[in-house]
C-alpha cells in the first residue's frame, strides 16, 4: 500500500503493509517501509529510508530519524528517542518506566531513552528506561542495560559491561597503537582515545554519511576477526 494520503502531513510517500496501523496524525518520511502487523501511534514521528520489520510497535510522541532500522518484534515506548542510523535487532526490549505497578499510573512519568546515531541494540537485548547509548555504540545480543553508553562502546552481559570499543561498521577495534590509534579492519578508519571514555573517529565526521563505496559489507566478521589474529 503505497501511500500518500492523509496519514502523512508532510506528503511524503512511504510504504505500509494492509496488516499495519497508521494511527492519525503521524508523520511518515519519504522511502520508509512499515511491514506486517506494525502499528505506529498518533504523534509517532519517523524519519525517511527507515524499515519497522514485523510486529514492530511505535508509541505515541516516539520520534525517530532517517534511515533506522527495526528488526521483528521491538516496541518503541513513548519517551523514546532514536536518531539517525540506528539499529534495533529482534526482539530487543525498550522500557519506560522504572518501577512499574499495574496499580499506579505513571502516564506523566515517562523516562527518557536516547538512542544515538549510528547504535546497535542488538538481538533480546534490555534497555532499561532513562539512559543514554552513545553514538556508534553496541549493545551485544542478549545484554542488560543498566547505564549510559559512552559512544563507540561494546557492551555485554547482564548487566552489560564495557568490554571494548568498537567501529562505525561494527568491528570491535584493537589495542591501540603506539599513536594511540585504533583502526577498524574493515574500513581501515583510525579511531583515538581523546579523553577518559571518548573515542573519536580521526577519518570522518561523525556527522557524514559513509561513502557509498563504504555502505556495503563485502567480508564476513568471521574473516575479519580471523584475518586480525592472524
Ligand atoms: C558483540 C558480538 C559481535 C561479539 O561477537 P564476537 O566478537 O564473535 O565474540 P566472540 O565469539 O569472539 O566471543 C568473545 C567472548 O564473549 C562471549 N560473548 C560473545 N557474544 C556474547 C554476548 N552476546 N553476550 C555475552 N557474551 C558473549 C563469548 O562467549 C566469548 O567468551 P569467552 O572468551 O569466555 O569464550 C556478538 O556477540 C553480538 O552480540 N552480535 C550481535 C548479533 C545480533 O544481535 N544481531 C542482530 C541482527 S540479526
């Protein structure tokens, strides 16, 4: 069901499956796909060239930025707020409420989660409500999240712990070298350790898109990870 109709103030055409709800008003960007059973709530702003997999649910006042990625059967919960380019794999779990009890309504009491540019949340991972995942960061499958993420961060477990730091194209970065540089084995970008917990990409804004030529994965992580430890 293409769609240019009313469900989208701004007139952008997306596209959403007969099984999935538009609740009215919503704004849909340009190029985004809503698959089966979705359902995005009034208010829900998504940005362009984004995918919501099956089951996915967007609550009310939920804003998300272009080119996100939801994989099957994630509820984005009011008081979220995804930025650009980040991933959420299947079935991770966002949560709103600290301490809820079926007999008080917090309805006002919402906490805030910011997903930065670029995260991954990977498979079943928690994320538990009123915390900030850093820009490029990776939550492994499976992990708890119990605090911020500081960006580039690879976490893991339960809770999840900061086990390392990882690339923009996910490939978990080395020790660094004698110049404090790490570089990806993918990309061959360098990364640096600017501050206590702050990694910076020393090849490309953090800001600008990937070069095309660099959008598309052409080795498999095993290989890579081989190739590393020789
Ligand atoms: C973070 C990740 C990339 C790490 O993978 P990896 O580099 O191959 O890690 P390894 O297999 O080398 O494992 C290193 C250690 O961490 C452990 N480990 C790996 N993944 C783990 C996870 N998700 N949670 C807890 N421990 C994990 C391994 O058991 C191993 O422990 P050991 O040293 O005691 O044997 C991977 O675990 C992951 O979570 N990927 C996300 C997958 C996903 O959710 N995809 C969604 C789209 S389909």
């Amino acid at each position: 069901m293409p769609s240019t109709d009313s469900h989208n103030p701004t007139d952008c055409e997306y596209f959403a499956h007969d099984s999935a709800f538009i609740d009215v008003p919503c704004e849909i960007g340009q190029a985004t796909k809503i698959w089966h059973f979705c359902h995005v709530m009034k208010h829900a702003r998504i940005g362009q060239n984004c995918i919501l997999g099956q089951n996915v649910s967007v609550a009310q006042g939920v804003v998300i930025g272009n080119n996100v990625k939801i994989q099957n059967n994630v509820s984005v919960y009011t008081g979220t707020v995804i930025e650009d380019d980040v991933f959420l794999g299947p079935s991770c779990v966002l949560t709103n409420v600290a301490n809820p009890r079926a007999q008080i309504v917090r309805h006002s009491l919402y906490e805030k989660t910011v997903i930065r540019r670029g995260a991954t949340v990977g498979a079943n991972a928690t994320v538990v409500c009123g915390r900030t995942l850093g820009r490029y960061c990776f939550v492994s499958a499976g992990a708890v999240v119990t605090k911020d993420i500081p960006d580039y961060a690879l976490v893991m477990g339960v809770p999840a712990r900061h086990v390392g730091w990882v690339s923009r194209h996910g490939i978990p970065l080395p020790d660094p070298d004698a110049d404090g540089l790490m570089v990806c084995a993918e990309s061959g970008f360098r990364y640096k350790l600017v501050a206590p917990a702050t990694v910076r990409c020393m090849d490309l804004e953090e800001e600008a898109p990937l070069p095309p030529e660099m959008a598309t994965g052409s080795i498999l992580y095993r290989e890579l990870k081989r190739g590393r430890s020789g």
